[in-house]
C-alpha cells in the first residue's frame, strides 16, 4: 500500500538533529516518525560525513567546497598581502619625508 508522503523541506539544523537522533534511536524508528525515505536519510548522512555542515548549502558538492576553500585561502593571503604593500608604502613615504627634512 503505497501512500505518497507530503513533500517538506527540512532546515540545516533539522537535518543535523535527524541524523544524532537517528544515531541514538535507530533509524527505522526516526524515519518513520518523520516520514524520510531511506535514500534521503543517507544521502543527509553521506554529505554530512563528507563535508561537515556545510554539506547541507544548497547544491553543495565535494568539489564546490575543496573550490570555497581554496578561494578563501587565496583570499586571505591576497588580503596579507595587501596589508604588507600599504604598510610597504606608508614606510617609505615616512622616510622620504624625513630624508627631505634632514637635507
């Protein structure tokens, strides 16, 4: 007997709270109760065990976040880098201004 369960979206907090539960009750307990098929469940559990919480952005792959994490290191080291050339800059204007002085 085949019923068709309502079709819901579930928050980021909701999935991380369905996979503990599941952990702690049993699975086919936890899905029942909220009416999750199985292929949903795991592909929540893999994604969570591969990416983390952020697994759970939407359309999130492995090779989307190995790429965000790249561009936040390069990020952060252009922005160091950034900060040295500024402060590179204020440093020799400083001492042009005290050459310019002492002459």
């Amino acid at each position: 007997m085949y019923s068709e369960m309502e079709k819901r979206k579930f928050s980021k907090d909701e999935k991380l709270q369905i996979i503990k539960e599941a952990g702690e009750q049993g699975v086919t307990i936890t899905l029942g109760k909220y009416g999750i098929y199985p292929a949903t469940f795991y592909s929540w559990k893999k994604k969570f065990e591969t990416m983390g919480e952020d697994g759970f952005r939407h359309g999130m792959t492995v090779e989307h976040l190995k790429e965000i994490k790249r561009l936040e290191k390069e990020n952060s080291m252009l922005k160091k880098l950034l900060a040295e050339k500024e402060l590179e800059g204020r440093l020799k204007d400083e001492m042009i201004k005290k050459s310019m002085h002492n002459s």
